[in-house]
C-alpha cells in the first residue's frame, strides 16, 4: 500500500486556488517506507484553513508504530497483525505551513512497538510516537475513519499564552500520602475584574479549568487570580489542546509530570480514614449508621439514608472536634 497520499496534490490545489499546476508532497514523512506494516497508510483527509490558506492539516490511519511483521505470523498465518501491537494507535496528524509543499508529522511519547525484532517475540512498551498522543495513558486507542478540522484561532493564540505565562506541575494529594496529581497553572493580575488573557485562555480551551479568586501570596505583593486545571483526565485533554502550539520546555515539563502520574497506582475511592467503603464500623469500632450529629429525615422516597454506609464516623468527628479544643485550652 503506497504511502505518499495519491489525492492530495489535486484536493490541496483545489482548494487552495493555486494557480500553478498540481504537485506531489509527502505528508506521512516520519514513516519508514522499507518496513511492512510500518509503511502502510489509508483513509487521509484533509483541511484547511480559510483564513490562512497556507495552512493545512492531514489526518490518516498509520501504521508506523505497529511491530514490523514478524515472520512467523506471515508464514503461518499469512498476516503482520501481532500480539505486540494490542494497545498501540493508528490515527496519525501532519501540518503544513507552506499551502501543502512540505508537511511535518509530530514525534510524541506513547505506546509503540515499532522497533520490536521480527524475529523473536516482543512487548509495547513506552517511548516516541507518529500516531496521536495520550490515548494509550487513558485506556483507549486512535484508529480509525479519520477526520480532520481546522479550529478556531483562539487555541493557537492561547498555545502561545501558556508556553509563556503557564506551567505544568505536581501538587501533593490532600488524602493519600505518597501520590499526586497534576495542576496546569497560568497566574495573571489585572487593575479591576479578571484579566483578559485568562478568560480568553479558558474560552480557547472549551471552557476547561477554572478561575480563581483574588489571591495575594504576601502583603506587599500584586492581587492576582489563576487558571487551573486539577484532574488527570481533564490535564490530558488540554495538553493535547494546547500540545501544537507549546515549546520543548513546557512539552518537556509536561511529560515528566504526566510520566510521575500514570506511574502511581490507582487510588481507591474514599478517604481510607474513614475506614473500608460501605462498612458500617469505622476504624476505632465505632457504629458509624448510628453515630449522626442530626437523625436522617427522609422527604419522598427515601426513608433511610442512602448514603449512610459511605459518610464519616461522627463519633470520630465529635472526639477529635473535643481533643482539639482540649489542647487550645490548655496553658
């Protein structure tokens, strides 16, 4: 399967009006074109911008991270599928500044099993990628009926806002010594209401994360509020967003908070002081069902509390409420 996109001279000089005659571009120029199934591509769509017709995006389905063929499955079976390649995308994106002349195809981090040996048995496993980023982190897979759009300039302009102003970092959990979680942070002053450059940031961004209120480290410091984004799933989305438009340092930031994430085990739901979800004694045998500041009053439906099995034990509440007044009463 020839990996140089057939169409997409005569669709790019379509649209974009050229004068000159068609030419031919390689769009997929990060894959190799000696290896199967490596330099296999299908499916390729193209968009451009209508504000600035030198730029163009392609999408397609790549191969470029799956093992090379391995040969006893071509033997056997008469196919380069591979057990190596469970995991492992196959959607692709390229750009173009130059109306189509030249395309670059981004290097990202992620699953691959590109350079397994086809002659022995191999594992995925961690490391640069052609095809779209973030997807094996969160349990999916990009493959499949590719489409492309160009978005609105906003996104690029707050690409560029935050690879000046933001930062990616790790913040301490509140409840679970030991793990974190990620925090994309942008601090601005403005002289009244809420700086501009923040609102503008959260609309590029489809209204993820949140602004704070005033804040003020130290006395003779600038109020100030920030825009954050707190949980895994939501600081993925805006990398991804934001990823086209960032420099190496905040991609590399970036990478080495997300790598120190999805290194940490799952953390179970609830806070573990409360003892084990459901159970009806807390930790020091108190009868937690029973131990209510204010006797449930049910309205409609629910005579009970539904929710009584999960809440904390309000004996542990009320002791630990008495100790702490003890001790500041103490001399």
């Amino acid at each position: 399967m020839s990996r140089k996109l057939a169409l997409l001279p005569v669709v790019v000089a379509c649209a974009l009006c050229l004068a000159a005659p068609a030419f031919g571009s390689e769009v997929s120029v990060g894959s190799p074109s000696e290896t199967t199934p490596q330099n296999h591509q299908n499916e390729p769509a193209v968009a451009i911008d209508a504000n600035h017709p030198s730029f163009a995006v392609a999408g397609w389905n790549e191969f470029a991270d799956w093992a090379p063929c391995p040969q006893a499955d071509a033997v056997q079976f008469g196919t380069c599928a591979d057990p190596a390649d469970d995991g492992v995308g196959g959607s692709a994106v390229a750009f173009s500044f130059d109306s189509g002349k030249s395309w670059i195809q981004p290097t990202y981090t992620g699953w691959t099993a590109a350079d397994c040996d086809p002659t022995s048995a191999c594992s995925a496993h961690e490391g640069p990628i052609l095809t779209l980023p973030w997807y094996f982190e969160n349990r999916l897979v990009s493959f499949g009926d590719p489409a492309v759009a160009v978005g609105p300039i906003p996104v690029v302009a707050a690409g560029g806002f935050f690879d000046g102003e933001g930062s990616t970092d790790l913040e301490k959990h509140r409840t679970h010594p030991g793990h974190f979680y990620p925090v994309l942070y942008v601090p601005q002053s403005a002289e009244v209401g809420v700086a501009p450059g923040l609102l503008r940031l959260k609309s590029a961004l489809s209204d993820l994360g949140a602004i704070s209120g005033i804040r003020k480290d130290r006395p003779d410091e600038t109020p100030y509020r920030r825009w954050r984004v707190v949980t895994t799933v939501k600081a993925q989305v805006t990398l991804h967003l934001l990823w086209p438009f960032i420099g190496d340092v905040k991609r590399e930031q970036a990478r080495a908070v997300m790598r120190t994430i999805y290194a940490q085990p799952d953390l179970t739901r609830g806070n573990p002081a409360f003892g084990v979800a459901g159970s009806r004694y807390c930790l020091r045998g108190h009868d937690k069902w029973n131990a209510r500041v204010r006797p449930f009053r049910g309205r409609g439906r629910n005579e009970e509390d539904p929710l009584n099995h999960f809440r904390q034990c309000m004996t542990c509440v009320r002791e630990g409420a008495q100790a702490r007044r003890n001790k500041k009463r103490r001399p």
